[in-house]
C-alpha cells in the first residue's frame, strides 16, 4: 500500500504547541484517504518549535496530491494550535511543500494546498477552484469594512484586539512586546513623573533635558547640545523625523508678506529675496492643515493651544538650510507678526519652538498614523479580502502588513480613543487629531506615495542643489530595489498585460483599495483597476514601500526588510528573486555606512537594516 512521509512544523511563538488530536486527510486526482490520527508512542506531540514526522499509508493510489486536510479535536481543554507548514514525501520520493502560517482554533479544520503560486487562470481543476472561491467566502466575512470615524480610511470591523480574526492577532509574544515597548516609552520620557509638565506651562528650557535624561544615543545627544540653533531646526526638515512637509518655494505666498529687508541680515549672496526664489535657495514649510483645528479641552484647568505656522527657510552658501521667517498663523496681522532672526534671542527660539510644535503634530497624526499606519492597514484588509493564500501577490504582500491590523487594532483601542494617550498629552487630543485626518484625507493621493514623485513635487529631487537629503538618497535607492524585486516577481506569474487585466482577484483587491480605503474619492488617483506589468510592479512598490521603508523614515524601525521568515514561497525563481533583493539591499547598507561614517549626525533610518517589513514590526 502506498506510504507517505509527512513533516509537520508548529510554530516557535509562545503557546503555539497544542495537545489537542490532530487528523490528516489527502485528497488525491485520483481519490481521498481516510483520516489519520498523527501521533506517536510516548511522544509529546506538536510542542512549540517542534518539527514532528509521521508515516501516512493510505489503501489506495491516490494520484497527484491536491490538497491536505487538518483537523484538530479537543484532548482535554481547547488549546490553539499554530502550524508552520507541512511537507509531503510522496511513495514516488517526490516532496510537496504546503504552507500554512495560520492559528488552528477550538476543533478547527484547514485545507491546504501546495506552496506553488497560482494565478486563477491556472486553476483548472474543480476541487482547486472550489478551495479557492470557498477561501475568499470565509475570508470576506471575517475580514469587514468599518467606518471608525467619518472621512477615515475604512477600517476592520473590530471594536477591540480579541474580536480580530485570530490569525491577524498579535501572537502572545507579541502582545507582551506592545505592552512592554509601551511601559517602557512611558519609563524613557518619564511620562507617569512628568505628567505635571505637559498639563502646565514650563518656566525653564532644561525642562527639556529632564525629558530627554534616559535617551542616550548620538543623534539624541547630538539634537539635545544644539536644538535651539538655526541650523538644526533646518536640518530637521530634511532629516528628522517629519522630512515630508519642506517643499522648494517657487513663488513667496501673498499670506506670508516678508521683503528682502526684513530678512537681508539672512541672504548670503547679495540677491533680492525674489531673486534667491528664482535661483531655488528658498525653501517652504506651510502647516495650514492645522488652521482652524480645535486645541484639546479635555482638562477643564488646562488652556492648551495650537499654531498654524509658515516658516521660511534658506539655503545658504554652506548649503545648509536654515529658517528665516516665521509666522505662527495663516493670516497676516498686527497681531500675527512675522518673527525674524534678528528679534530678540527668545522670542525667536519660541517662535521655532511654536513651529517643532506644530511639526510634532502632523507628523504623528498624518506623515505616521494617516500615511502609513492607516494606508498600510487598508492595503492589508483588502488582500485579506480578495486574494487566497495561493495568489502570488498575496504571498508577496503578507509579510508586509503582518500585526498591521492589530497594531491599528490597539492604537483605536488604547492611543487615539476618546480619553486616550492622544488626550492625555496631545494638544490635538479630544477631537483635534480626528479632524486632521478628516481634512489630510483631501490630499492623500496616489501619486504622493509614489516616493520619486512625491519628491519631485516638492522640488527637492537636485542632490547638486540640496545635498544633504539624505531622507531623499536613502529612500530613492530603497524604492529603486524594492522597485525591482516586485518587477522580477511580476515577470515570474504574469506573462503579459492581458494576464494583468485579466486577474480578476488582482483587480478586486486594487478595487477594493480604491472603494473603501480611499472611499471612491477620483481626486485621489488610486487606480480601480490595472492593466500592466509596470502598473503592477509600481503599485506593488507603493505598498511594500509604504509599510517598511516609509514608515521606518518616520518611525526609526529595527528590524530588516527583504527577510521573509515565513516562507509562502516555494518556487525556486521567486526565491532567487529574493536572494537578489537581499543582495541590493545589503549594497545599499554599506552605501549608506561608508557615507555616514564621518558625520557627527548620521542618518541611517532608511539603511535597510533597519526597516522593518511592516509597520508593527
């Protein structure tokens, strides 16, 4: 009778290992076995980490094995149970490999098929089709759109973590490491000892060190000896934490009513102000978006305020960008005067600090929360929803949104809920935050996600002119890899346009992204559908970039992009891909390493080894 050699791998994360019976059926092209119980002899079966084989003989030939069936019964108390994958030696020697990375819950069964990556196209076969119509049925009803606030991204349907399908729970492991990182940002800044000072006014700059006393490293240190000079606030912008918003002025905003005199002290090379526009050494950043936005009124003793800055900045002829105007509101006044360099020492530095404010808060609620977390969360639902385990791209992008829902999950539960952390120490809590994305959500377009793009648009593409974007290196040499990994797989599965166009579970997930994630808004210039190659591989960039490289600019990762530990690919192509993506990745490190060798502020948030997959890794 034939006999086959099954290789089972549970997972190594806390609590994976499962007591409970578990049953392994074949299904064959040319019939199905009987159930069998995979157990051994006075052997603890399944624990965590463990990598079991069994023999399987069947009574009769089964042909070609299509899928495998896992059941898993109730022992003594219900236990969850995750499973890595399974491998099958055929009584030919053949090995079959089928993926799995999923959480078996209560007595719960899966089916699995081979880890080979099909388009719906090469699905011929009844039972194969079946599996995969019956996979996005389950998926479509555990995976819902909700609406959390109004003009927000839709989201899951989950009112807390425990009510989220189980496999995109934090495992247990890293449930404790939210809880932990959490204590432990609130240790560093002294939150819970401090608290008194974000709900009062501070009567001493070395306040600031107090906060800071526990952060020790070279660009904390660095940023705490010089943050009041002109020089750092500048540098800021260009490669801080928020090095998004400064875009080249082109022409000085009738807003913003600064003349040559006013700043001649600042011009270096004896122009007009309107000349140093026309050469491109004026730079620009506008927080309009804060203009009208309501101050927190959670604390009734608290007064709590928020500024609507334009600051201007020049490019001088050390070629670093330093501010030389700044107004704190968006209409011109006696009341809202411009502040200048050459005022008084303080008034100056508040007028900065008023702006570092202001800075503080669109990057937390738009450049991070909006433009990565939430954008990154509505790719992962869709793909949930509209690509099975076995499309290629879903196999791509699912190390990329890995803990995303879950992590957005928390953050509506515990940070920016009502009475959340958001309230608590954000001037923009008790409403404000949810009224920033409510209006950045107007321009939340496609094409700035396009990270080459975005950088033109704002006319800070010249490495000659403005050489110290290093944001701007570092990102383009990210994009351009990632750019040409996903390129290599587009070539794997599709072997032209029409194979593109005609993906129909491809075009409901790019629908999908459209229609909810973005709510059907054209203005927006998501795509509702694709019909290329190179339109695939861009908008595959666009997720993949957004969810690591972005989000690491932005929110300093620790872990590495390009590695996949979990391996929903089998195909040998693929994996060289991959070898080679790693490979570039690693160039663009010592690229990255050797120029920051010799500098006193380093930037290495986008070195690749240091950009996690996902934006909750």
């Amino acid at each position: 009778m034939p006999s086959y050699t099954v290789t089972v791998a549970t997972g190594s994360q806390w609590f994976a290992g499962t007591d409970d019976y578990i049953y392994l059926s074949l299904v064959g092209s040319a019939g199905c076995s009987e159930k069998h119980l995979l157990d051994k002899p006075f052997y603890n079966d399944f624990e965590r980490g463990a990598v079991d084989s069994y023999d399987v003989t069947v009574d009769e030939e089964l042909g070609d094995i299509q899928l495998i069936k896992i059941e898993k019964r109730k022992y003594w108390l219900h236990d969850d149970w995750y499973l890595k994958y399974i491998t099958l030696k055929t009584p030919c020697g053949d090995y079959i490999e089928f993926p799995c990375y999923r959480w078996i819950s209560g007595e719960g069964e899966i089916v699995l098929r081979d880890g080979r990556a099909k388009l719906a196209c090469d699905d011929q076969i009844h039972v194969l089709k079946q599996h995969r119509r019956k996979e996005l049925e389950t998926r479509q009803k555990q995976y819902r759109w909700m609406e959390w606030n109004p003009g927000f991204p839709l989201s899951i349907d989950a009112k807390c973590h425990r009510d989220l399908p189980r496999d995109i729970q934090f495992d247990s492991e890293k449930g404790v490491d939210f809880v932990l990182n959490y204590s432990k940002a609130m240790e560093n800044l002294f939150i819970n000892r401090f608290m008194h000072m974000f709900q009062s006014s501070w009567s001493d700059f070395a306040d600031f060190e107090k906060i800071f006393v526990k952060i020790s490293n070279t660009i904390s240190e660095r940023v705490m000896n010089h943050w009041q000079e002109d020089f750092m606030f500048g540098y800021q912008f260009l490669n801080g934490c928020n090095p998004v918003l400064i875009q080249r002025c082109t022409k000085l905003p009738k807003k913003l009513p600064v003349t040559t005199a006013m700043v001649e002290c600042s011009l270096e090379r004896q122009l007009t102000l309107e000349q140093e526009v026309e050469q491109g050494n004026i730079f620009i950043v506008d927080f309009e978006l804060l203009d009208g936005i309501d101050a927190n009124k959670t604390d009734p003793c608290t007064l709590q305020f928020l500024a609507a800055p334009v600051c201007l900045l020049y490019k001088n002829l050390a070629n670093k960008i330093v501010p030389i105007a700044i107004q704190l509101n968006q209409v011109p006044g006696d009341e809202n005067p411009i502040f200048l360099p050459s005022d008084a020492k303080y008034d100056w530095l508040l007028a900065k600090i008023w702006v570092r404010s202001s800075d503080f808060h669109v990057h937390q609620t738009i450049t991070h929360l909006l433009r990565t977390h939430l954008v990154s969360e509505v790719f992962g639902i869709a793909m949930y929803r509209q690509l099975p385990a076995v499309h290629p791209i879903f196999k791509l992008l699912v190390a990329h949104v890995r803990f995303t829902i879950a992590i957005n999950t928390k953050a509506r539960e515990q940070l920016i809920c009502e009475y959340g952390l958001f309230d608590k120490a954000n001037a923009t809590g008790g409403g404000g935050h949810v009224q920033m994305v409510q209006r950045a959500m107007q321009d939340l377009t496609y094409a700035s996600l396009c990270f080459p793009e975005n950088i033109k648009a704002r006319g800070m593409d010249s490495k000659e002119d403005i050489p110290t974007y290093f944001y701007r290196d570092d990102g383009l040499l990210v994009w351009e890899a990632i750019k040409k990994f996903t390129a290599e797989v587009v070539d794997i599965y599709y072997e032209s346009d029409k194979v593109v166009e005609d993906d129909q579970e491809l075009q409901d997930f790019v629908n999908d992204v459209y229609v909810y994630g973005m709510r059907g808004k054209k203005a927006s210039g998501f795509p509702k559908s694709i019909k290329t190659k190179e339109k695939l591989t861009e908008y595959l960039t666009v997720v993949i970039f957004t969810a690591s490289a972005q989000h690491a600019a932005v929110n300093f990762g620790q872990l590495f992009l390009g590695m996949y530990p979990e391996e929903h690919f089998t195909e040998k192509p693929v994996k060289e891909a991959m070898a080679r993506f790693r490979k570039n990745l690693d160039a663009i490190v010592s690229v990255i390493a050797e120029r920051n060798k010799d500098k006193k502020l380093p930037y290495y948030y986008l070195s690749p080894d240091r950009i996690p997959n996902s934006v909750a890794i």
